[in-house]
C-alpha cells in the first residue's frame, strides 16, 4: 500500500519536530516535510505534493486558516486537517470555512493521529469528539435522518465514509448526476452546508454501525 505523504507545519520547531517523528514511524505513513508557517507550508506544499497537511491554526505571518484557504486553491485533492491546542468555536468555524477537512486537538496519541491521517486521506472528515459535540449542538435547525429515504439514508452512510459521487453511483448503480442531486437533497432537508458535516450527523446519529 502506498503510505500517505504528509506535511507537518507549526511554528514550534520542538513540537513539530515532535510530531513529524512520532507520526513517521507509525505504518502508512511517509513525512514528506515539515514547515514553520503557513508561507512556508505553502511553498513546500509546492514542492513536496502531500496529500495530507497537519496544519497549526496559530502561527505568526500567514496563520493556518489562510493558509489552508491557499491550499485549497492551489492543491485542491490535498487534505487539511487542523492540529492544534486552541479548543476554541471561533477557530473551528474559521478552520471548516476555509476548507479544513478536520479539527484535531494536539493531545491525541501518535497511533489515533496516524489513524485520522489515513482516514481523511480516504476522504472521512476528523473532527475531534468534542467539537462534533458542539457542532451537533449547534443545529438546530438539522431533521431526523427518518426523514430521508431509504436510498438517501444509504447515500448519507457512503459519503460518511468518504466516498465520491462516482464510487457511490458505483456501489449502487446510479449515475454520477443522480448521486450528486441525492446529496444536494440531503444536505438541503438536514440542514447541512457541506459533507464535512454530513459525515458528523451520520456518526452522532449512530448512522455508520457500531
């Protein structure tokens, strides 16, 4: 299996250093670098082609939330999950809007990071269990997945895991345009703006199984 190549960026050299370390011994993985900012994250995003940046929130000149709306523009198949110890809504939100595809607290276990890593890398949003909490609290205007129909409820479930509209149009033998409407439409009836949050209320929701 090819390993997932990742860039670490904090402006700590200890705890980057740290991080990059940790996380590159762990199986499937493959540090290719590590930057100080997000200037920095941008040109070796450039140079190194990761698929997943681990990526500080707050750093001095270009901070991690616009850095990772940079990315998003100039490496849009790269994955950006937020690291950091800032707990904060604010930078939650500011993270998500900017294009974050998770939220992690800088707490986790080498081995719980190496597995977000190679799950968002599959295209599953990681938000750490607290901030899912809030988010989930934070819509009340969300239905009750008993609302969707049978073939949206399995739709919902597959792009919970990360699946693309063409490996969901595959597994259930629709076309592509017709997925993509389904999502439109479950997105619209549960309140939701983007998959991102569609991967949580399927998992607060109890929708991806034990």
């Amino acid at each position: 299996m090819t390993p997932v190549r990742v860039l670490v960026v904090d402006d700590q050299q200890l705890v980057r250093d740290g991080i990059a370390s940790l996380l590159g011994i762990q199986p499937g993985i493959e540090v290719v670098g590590t930057a100080a900012g997000g200037e920095e994250a941008l040109q070796r995003a450039a140079e190194l082609g990761p698929d997943v940046v681990l990526m500080d929130v707050r750093m001095p000149g270009l901070d991690g939330v616009e850095a990772t709306r940079a990315l998003r523009t100039t490496h849009p198949s790269c994955r950006v999950v937020m690291l950091t110890t800032f707990d904060d809504d604010q930078y939650v939100a500011l993270a998500l809007r900017a294009g974050a595809d998770g939220y992690l607290l800088k707490d986790l276990g080498a081995a719980e990071l190496a597995d977000a890593v190679r799950l968002v890398h599959r295209g599953v949003a990681q938000l750490d269990p607290a901030v899912a909490r809030r988010l989930a609290a934070q819509r009340p205007s969300a239905l009750p997945a008993a609302d969707l129909t049978t073939r949206e409820m399995e739709i919902l479930r597959l792009v919970a895991t990360g699946a693309t509209n063409r490996e969901i149009a595959g597994r259930m033998f629709l076309s592509e345009g017709t997925v993509k409407n389904h999502v439109s439409r479950i997105l619209s009836r549960l309140g939701l703006r983007d998959r991102t949050q569609a991967a949580v209320y399927a998992r607060d929701n109890g929708l991806l199984g034990p």
